[in-house]
C-alpha cells in the first residue's frame, strides 16, 4: 500500500535540527553515503550521522576540498571519496570502487546540487541542472543497488525542494535545446528528485529499500553561488545591507528533514512520499496564498508520471538496475 500524503504527525517541526531529530537513535554499525556532504546543510547532515555513530562517506567533485572541510569540521573519521555527477563515468568509476569493498548501504542521501546555472551541457548534450540533479544520482543510486539491497532496509533520499513548483519534466524539451531559463532548468530538475523518490520507493519496496523526497527548506548556503546578490535582494532573500530573510533556515535546520527522512522510526514500512520541516507534506492547497512555498505539487508526486521518468532516465544513460533481461 502507498503512503499517503499527508503529515503524520513527527512532533518536529521547521526550526528542528538534524541532531536534534536523531536524539536517542543509534547509527553504531550503519553506513552512509552523503553526497556534497561538505559544505552547506550538507556537512552538517554529515556530522549529525556521524554523530549518532555512523559510518559516512562523502564522495565529492573536489575531494581535496572535501577533506580540508570535513577535517575543519572535526569530522576527519568521514571517508572522502571522488565523484563527479554530471560525468557518468565518474559515478561509473566511484560505484565500482565502492561495491568492491562488499560494503552494504543503510542510507544513502542524494544531496549535491546545482542551482539557476548559467546554461551548459554535460554527457550526451543533457542540460546540466537536470544532469547533475538527477540523472547522476539516478545512475548513482541504480549501479549501487546490490549494497543498498545487502543492508536488508535501507533508505534512499532524494533532496528536492520548492522549485518542483515552477516547473513540471518537459517531455516535449527535457534538455532545453532552446529557450533555456536557469529557473525553469532547476525547477525541472527539483520535480524529477522528487519523481525519482517516487518510483524508486515502487521498485525499492519489495527488496526492502524505501525511498523519500525532502525539502530542507531556504537556506543560504553554496547554492547560491550562481546568483547575483541583487536578485536574491529583489527576491526578498535578503535586503540591501545583507541581512538573511528571517523564514530562512540555518545548515543546522536545513539538514534536518532528510536526516529525518534517512532515519526515523516512524517512517517504517513507508515511502515514496515527499517530506518538508521533519514530517510528511501535506499536498499544495492550490490557489492559497503560501501555496507556492508550502506542500508538493500533485505533478512531483504522480505515479504514472514517476515510471515514465525513471524510463526516460534509463533509456538515456543505459542504466537500470531493474531491467528485465
């Protein structure tokens, strides 16, 4: 039976912290993989997992800079890694390492992202947000499918956000082979996160691996590197002098939903649904006056539109771990 959408309720809330909502559970013995887990809410998902006793594993486009902040983090015991997402070969390589140890997989959470980048295209001409977003974690999640099997009930997060809102998958232009717009690249790449959540739960669920979308919400971190300050003032993010909207998160904060979604108890025997401020959402009231950044969009949770993606996907990039031969 699906989960339903709608909240359970967790008893957290926006203002939680991912350390907060992993107080009295023990990761002793679990293994995890974050990726872009050093910097951002990242890290900080990082060293909430790490601090409930979990093995991590960070694989990073910069595994350098990886290290030097994990190791400024106090977190020098987390395993660095090299993985670039919008280079299959790279996701290729790094699987393959991996899966050589005979490790399995507890949680794997697929936080690396880009966001509102200046057009540029990766593999076989595919537009870089939707590359990077979700078809290197699509590939990613697929080829390490036997460790997340081998843990006998591991979770998959997919990190996805309220730019779902601003665009559902363009079957029709995917790869914006014209009229680019970063906003509606990302917003695209946002809805297929979430997508992927959705049919990876469908598939997963039967071998015990459960999947969940989140929204770790506003947060002022990295991500923003691509946009100019004056339009993150012109947003109302912040204002003239810098200071941070006050509905924005901090890392602490930001990490918190898919560390809960990666962990909770109460989520046992559920999945394919998508998660914002440490719970279940609740589907966009349409019309309401913070529906555009509250709840998921019914196209980012439609099951008949999740199984095309994830078609779509494998058709692209050749891989899929439950092709039938």
């Amino acid at each position: 039976m699906s989960t339903q959408q709608h909240k359970i309720p967790s008893g957290f809330g926006a203002r939680s912290t991912a350390k907060e909502v992993l107080a009295g559970i023990d990761l002793d013995g679990k293994l995890a993989i974050v990726t872009g887990g050093y910097s951002g809410l990242g890290i900080e998902t990082v060293a909430a997992l790490a601090g409930a006793g979990a093995y991590v594993i960070v694989p990073a486009r910069r595994p350098e800079a990886a290290r030097e902040a994990l190791d400024a983090h106090g977190l020098a015991d987390v395993e660095v890694e090299e993985l670039d997402l919008s280079q299959l070969a790279s996701v290729q390589a790094f699987a393959e390492r991996f899966l050589a140890t005979e490790r399995s997989i507890d949680i794997l959470i697929n936080n690396a992202a880009i966001m509102a980048s200046p057009e540029a295209r990766v593999g076989d001409g595919w537009e870089s947000q939707f590359a990077t977003n979700h078809l290197g974690h699509f590939v990613l999640t697929n080829l390490l499918w036997p460790a997340l099997v081998a843990s006998g009930g591991a979770r998959v997060v997919a990190l996805s956000s309220t730019g779902h809102k601003l665009s559902g998958i363009r079957f029709d232009d995917p790869q914006f082979t014209s009229g680019y717009d970063k906003w509606l690249a990302y917003g695209q790449a946002k809805t297929a996160d979430s997508l992927f959540a959705v049919q990876l739960d469908v598939l997963g669920a039967p071998f015990g691996v459960r999947a969940f979308a989140a929204h770790p919400g506003g947060i002022m971190t990295e991500l923003q590197r691509h946009l100019p300050r004056e339009e993150m003032i012109a947003a109302g993010w912040m204002s003239e002098d810098g200071t941070v909207n006050e509905r924005f998160k901090s890392p602490e904060q930001g990490a918190a939903t898919s560390t809960w979604a990666a962990t909770s108890p109460l989520l046992a025997g559920m999945g394919g649904v998508y998660c914002e401020d440490c719970d279940i959402a609740e589907p966009t009231v349409v019309g309401s006056p913070d529906a555009r950044v509250v709840g998921v969009d019914a196209h980012a949770i439609d099951p008949d539109v999740a199984a095309r993606l994830w078609a779509y996907s494998a058709e692209l990039t050749g891989v899929d771990a439950f092709r039938v031969e």
